[in-house]
C-alpha cells in the first residue's frame, strides 16, 4: 500500500542511482517516467514499469517538452569531475526543470545534493541545520543549486537530500582501493567518513517525496560514521590483507573535508529504517555477494 496516493513522477537522471529511484517507486505503485540523455535496455525499464523518455537535461527547449507530472525527482551527476560538468549537472538542470514546472501544481520536486557542501576540517558535527562551507569550486556550484532550488519553494514544493559517500551494488572502489593500498593508514587517520548505501538512499529519496516538506534539507547518511583508521582496518582484513601504511602532509591532511554528517533527524522525520546502519553491513552484504 502506498503512504500517498498515486503519482505520476518525473526521475531525472535514470544513472546509477536514479534507476534504482524509479524501480523502487514504481514497484511502490507510483506512475514512473524516467529520464536520460540515451538508453541501451528501454525493454528492461518498460518491464520494471518505468516509461522511459530520452532527453538533454541541460537543454532547456528540450526540458520544455517533458510531460506533465505530479512530482518531480532529480538525481542527475556528472560525467566527469570539473567546473563545467557540475554545473552542467546540478546548476544548469534543476534550473532548466524549474522553469518546465514551476508553473505546474507539484506534489514534490526533490533534489538530490551531496555532504560535499559541507568543508569544515575540524573533525566536528554537522546535521540539516549546519551552515555550509563549500571549498573548492565544484562546492561552490553545489551550494549555489541548493540556493536556487530552495529559493523556488515559494512556487515549487522543492525539497533536498544530501547523500552521503555512497556505495553499494556495481560500486565497490573503496573495498578496491583498500586491496591496492591506495587507501591506507597513516596521517589523517582521524578523519570521518560518512557512507551511504544505496538502497538507504533509495529510502530517503522516497521518504522526502511521500513525506517531506518544501524548502527542506534531509541528510541521507548510514547512523554511524566512522575514523578513516576504522575502515581501513576492517576492509583490509575482510580482504585477508594487512593494511598499508602511508604517510603524507599533515598540513594536507588538516586541509581536507573532516566532519562527521549526522542524519537521526532525517531519519526520523521521514521514518527511514536503514537496510545498513554502518558501512560494516553494507560493505559485508557487497562482499559475500562477489
């Protein structure tokens, strides 16, 4: 039974993560229309009951054009890491999207953002009510898309989830990275890293959809972060390898995101049990599934 009534819903960006949005809302009920550049299994996602429908998100003639929907998700990320791919993915087509519905009577428009706008390097807390502190330009354009998607909450019921490094089935680099001792122990082993499954994000997608409030910000992130000492350690010897040992510039390390991204009030305002509470469960489930 679904917690709202049906709805037709717009997934913008059927990627890694989008797709696996739109097969959880559509196996929920929910009318589907999912929304990439180019398709290679359009049978597939016919078959999951998601309408798929190619599109240049960035184009805004071509955005024009979209269906008329109930609500809206939007899951878009980058090719490639750089000035013009982030605001291509983040600023250019939530503005693109705003204009198609902004117009239009909306149940939800929500946007997935990243923890990536918080900067701080004090190892502290950060929760839905923290301030950013983007650093670095490719932050900058994060912030600046949450500014202009929470300054259409007047006329769009726009809300945002920020996720958390995540991880999960067809995205293992970091188990990779542990085994080639690319990710080691050394300087910066008090550094917090904050995770999220996939299927949790999957969760907190559709929680600030059925149930989330327009002009709010939800922390998509497992309930227990964790030392960079801690995970390096519990990988390797999942792997049955010993951890390697680096040892880098402490000024860099004192220079790099350090903060622990705290999600209890996301949690339990959009009533989300996490599947993986910690990168243990998760990482475990990846590993016994190879």
């Amino acid at each position: 039974m679904l917690a709202l009534p049906r709805m037709h819903v717009l997934v913008a960006g059927l990627g890694w993560l989008g797709e696996a949005v739109a097969r959880e809302l559509a196996a929920a009920g929910h009318e589907v229309t999912g929304v990439r550049r180019r398709f290679q299994d359009e049978a597939g996602l016919s078959a999951a009951g998601i309408l798929p429908l190619a599109c240049d998100l960035a184009d805004f003639h071509a955005v024009r054009r979209l269906p008329d929907v109930e609500a809206v998700v939007v899951c878009t990320a980058p090719h490639v890491h750089g000035e013009d791919a982030y605001r291509q993915a983040y600023l250019e087509v939530n503005e693109a999207l705003l204009e198609r519905y902004g117009n239009t009577s909306l149940s939800a428009y929500v946007y997935t953002s990243s923890t990536s706008v918080f900067g701080q390097s004090d190892g502290s807390d950060v929760d839905e009510d923290t301030a950013v502190r983007p650093v670095g330009a490719t932050a900058e354009i994060l912030v600046e898309a949450e500014h202009r998607v929470r300054g259409a909450s007047a006329a769009v019921p726009a809300r945002i989830v920020r996720l958390s490094g995540l991880y999960g089935p067809g995205r293992t680099g970091l188990l990779d990275r542990v085994r080639a001792g690319q990710l080691a122990l050394g300087d910066g082993d008090l550094q917090w890293m904050n995770f999220c499954h996939r299927d949790d994000a999957v969760a907190f997608v559709r929680g600030a959809l059925e149930s989330g409030a327009a002009g709010a910000v939800y922390h998509g992130s497992d309930a227990h972060p964790a030392h960079r000492r801690d995970v390096v350690r519990w990988m390797a010897e999942r792997l049955g390898t010993p951890p390697s040992v680096h040892r880098g510039s402490e000024e860099g390390e004192r220079q790099r995101p350090n903060r622990r991204v705290l999600s209890e009030k996301s949690r339990r305002t959009l009533s989300v049990s996490l599947r993986y509470p910690s990168y243990r469960e998760g990482f475990d489930a990846l590993l016994r599934a190879r």
